[in-house]
C-alpha cells in the first residue's frame, strides 16, 4: 500500500473514533442534565413541607405554648407535614434507585383480583363517601407471578388519583382480566379528564397537569407507577375523554416478570 491510503485510512479511522467520542460526551451531558434536573425538582419539593414545618414550629416557640388551642393545631400541622415529607423522600428513593436501572422485585404467586379488591376497600375508605368506589370481580381467576407489595402500590396509586381527580357524587370502577397474554387493572373514573396533550406527560416526574387540583400531590405517583409496571416488564396506559373521565390500565406479563 502507499503510505498515503495508510494515512487516509488513518485519518477516516480517527475521524471516526472522534465522532463516537463526541456522541457518548453528549449522552452523558444529557444523563448530567437529568440528574442536575431531578436534585433541583427534589429540593424544590422537599423545601415546601419544610417550610411549613418551620413556620410553625416558630408559631409554637412564640406563643403555642401558653395558648393551648394553637398549640394543639401547630403539632397537629408539623406531624402532618413530616407525614408528608417522608411520602416523599421515600418516593424519591424509589424514583432515584429506578435511574439505577433496576428496582428489586419479590415476585411470588399472586391474584391479581383479590389485590385489587383490597385496593378497592382502602381507596373506600379513603374516599369516606364523596364518590363511589366499585369492583366488578373477574369470571375467572387472574393470577400471575409479581411482586404483591409493588403491584398493590402501582394500584393505589391509580386508585388515589382516580379518587382525587374526581369530584364529589361521581364513580371510580375497578376491574382485572387476563387478555392476551397480559394481565390488566383496569382504573376509570368520571372525573375531569386529562386534556389530550396533557395525557402522554402525566407520567413524567413531578408533572401535574393542573397545579391548582392536584393540591398535596407531589407529581410523581404516576411515574413510580410506571416505573413498577415496567420492572415487570409490563405497562401503564391513560386514556382520557375531558369532561368524562380517565381510564388507567396496567398490564402483566402473564409469564412473571422473567
Ligand atoms: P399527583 O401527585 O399530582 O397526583 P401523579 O404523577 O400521580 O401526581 O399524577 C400527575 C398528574 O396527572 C396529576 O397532577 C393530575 O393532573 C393528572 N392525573 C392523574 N390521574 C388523574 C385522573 N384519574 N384524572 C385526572 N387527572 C389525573
């Protein structure tokens, strides 16, 4: 060969390898942004229940002590927002740990419907009446291996916001079937809805798509979620009809999560 295709090939090969560089430099600027991103959103919104937790804990050291009325209402206010703040933080344990790629998984044989009529008679509860909260139980069995406690979570979380996002005197219906290979819990309600380019962002980290009802939400149920269905190998998908109502499906891979 003449050394001067050896130094072409040379330069196309160096080229090349600058290219790829550059390209892998760039992945990790974008993972670094998304990071940077998350600290910021987390300390945001650990910052909001511990100011109040401040504000009043200063309430208490100036004048809760000899009025027992506001003293009462600042401790009352102070456990509710620790309450809060360790919801949180342990939500965003989750969430950071699933960046890690890979949320640990218990799976074991479970019924499906029997977790959601659980989920249903705590979200029952919960709702204390202001809407009605129904399981239509499956003809047969829906059983899989998954992880209980994870599925449960998944379920609750759908459940609450199904609940939350409904106003007073409407229906919140719950179902599970094995279709296709796939295991699914089936969430509607006959709430507001989601407006239709809100929908494929309401499983974004601490995404709300409406700040001024999702009063006390931390934005992130839906992406933990996700994040649950997902280790499964299985999903969750929204649909939506404003003014009508919103359907959550999560579904299973029948086989476990492999
Ligand atoms: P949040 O803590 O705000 O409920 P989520 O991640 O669970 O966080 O939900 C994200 C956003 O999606 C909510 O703020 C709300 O705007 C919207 N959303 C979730 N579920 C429903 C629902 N069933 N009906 C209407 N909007 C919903």
């Amino acid at each position: 060969a003449r050394p001067g295709d050896e130094l072409g090939r040379l330069t196309t090969t160096i080229n090349d390898l600058l290219a790829r560089l550059e390209a892998s430099f760039a992945r990790r600027e974008e993972a670094l942004a998304r990071q940077r991103r998350f600290a910021a959103d987390a300390s945001h919104e650990l910052r909001t229940p511990l100011t109040s937790i401040a504000g009043y804990a200063r309430m208490l050291k100036s004048w809760g002590l000899e009025n027992r009325e506001a003293g009462r209402e600042g401790v009352e206010a102070i456990l509710e927002e620790s309450e809060r703040m360790r919801v949180l933080v342990e939500d965003l344990l989750v969430v950071a740990r699933g960046d890690e790629g890979g949320m640990p998984l218990e799976p074991a044989p479970n019924d499906l419907g029997a977790l959601a009529a659980e989920a249903v008679g705590a979200a029952r509860a919960a709702a204390g009446g202001k809407v009605v909260v129904q399981y239509v139980p499956p003809k047969e069995p829906v059983g899989a291996v998954f992880d209980g406690a994870r599925i449960r979570r998944a379920a609750d979380i759908l459940l609450d916001n199904a609940v939350k996002y409904t106003p007073e005197g409407g229906v919140v219906t719950v179902g599970v079937a094995r279709e296709g290979g796939l295991l699914r819990l089936r969430v509607s309600d006959t709430g507001a809805g989601i407006p239709k380019e809100d929908l494929p962002r309401v499983f974004e980290r601490f995404y709300r798509a409406d700040p001024a009802r999702s009063e006390g939400g931390t934005g992130l149920g839906l992406s933990i979620a996700r994040q649950i269905a997902r280790a499964h190998g299985g999903e969750v998908e929204a649909a939506s009809r404003p003014g009508k109502g919103s359907t959550f499906v999560l579904s299973l891979p029948e086989n476990g999560p492999g």
